[in-house]
C-alpha cells in the first residue's frame, strides 16, 4: 500500500467513525441542542460544555434520578434547584420542575456559571464542585488536598473528554 492509499484509507475510517457515532446520537440529544445553545447564550457559556454535562450525569435522560437524589438531564439537587430558582425568578417552581429540560437546562447552566466564576474559570474545581459540592472543593482546597474522590476524578475526566468531542462536532457543522 503506498502512502496515498493509507491517508485515503484512514480517512475513510475517520468519517466511517464519525458517522457511526452520529447514527448514535439519540433523540434526547437532538431535544436538548436548542435549549442549550439558549441557555449557553444567556449565561455566556461554552455549550459543548453543557453538553458534555448532561450526556455524563443523565445520558440526556430527563427522568434521571441518581442515587442521591439529583434529578433531570443535568441531575441537579432538588435544595440547590429550589435557591437557584428564587435566583431566576422562575415561577411556580417545584421538585418536578427538575424534569422539564428548559428548566433543568437553565438551573444547571446558570449554577455551572455561579462554579466557574467562584472557582476563577477553574474548570476542574468547578466540575468538582459540580460533582462533590462547593463545600468539599473548598475544604480540600483549604488542605490543600487534591480531590479525593475516586468518583469526582472521574467525572472530571468524563466531562472534558466530551467536552472535546462536542467541540469537534461543533466544527465539523459549522
């Protein structure tokens, strides 16, 4: 094979690849595209980042409940749900709120914000934070401690990762 035929080849498999994901890609996904990119607008945020978010906390489920209690496709706390309300001035606002995708979109994007600006754009303390809570990143930071929890690591890693695969995405459709 000479090497022509290797890069057309490999490029074959590289769109292959991409087309074989986006086939994938399910309708939850497509769903949550438009409400993102609004709420990634009016909160100045990245939005592959919401949407490496969501597909690790819910797998763009909008009924996801974790273990915890962490509710919708960005699996937010029901407590932190309720205060960022009062901050968004959202009417009517309950625990079943938390299953509306535009809520649950906005809620999270807009504490996703709130972490990033508390955490100086410090997306690996943000995430964390996301993940463990405001309280453990900052009594760890206050240690000086990495993060300790095997599952807040990963998540870490997770969400960057998909963060990467969105970027790309995005570029490929622009």
């Amino acid at each position: 094979m000479n090497y022509k035929s290797v890069l057309k080849y490999s490029a074959l498999l590289i769109v292959t690849g991409i087309i074989l994901w986006l086939v994938k890609i399910s309708v939850g996904h497509i769903k949550c595209v438009p409400i993102v990119y609004k709420s990634a607008q009016k909160y100045n945020m990245d939005p592959a980042l919401i949407m490496a978010v969501i597909e690790i906390e819910s797998k763009f489920d909008a009924k996801a409940v974790s273990k915890a209690g962490a509710i919708g496709l960005m699996q937010i706390m029901p407590k932190t749900a309720k205060s960022i309300s009062h901050e968004l001035n959202i009417k009517k606002y309950n625990k079943d709120s938390l299953y509306n995708p535009e809520i649950n979109i906005m809620i999270g994007t807009y504490y996703l914000k709130k972490l990033l600006q508390e955490f100086n754009n410090d997306i690996d303390l943000s995430l964390g934070a996301y993940n463990a809570g405001m309280g453990n990143i900052k009594k760890w930071q206050k240690q000086k401690k990495e993060i300790p929890f095997e599952e807040t690591r990963v998540f870490i890693k997770r969400v960057k990762s998909a963060r990467t695969k969105y970027k790309v995405l995005k570029k490929i459709f622009n």
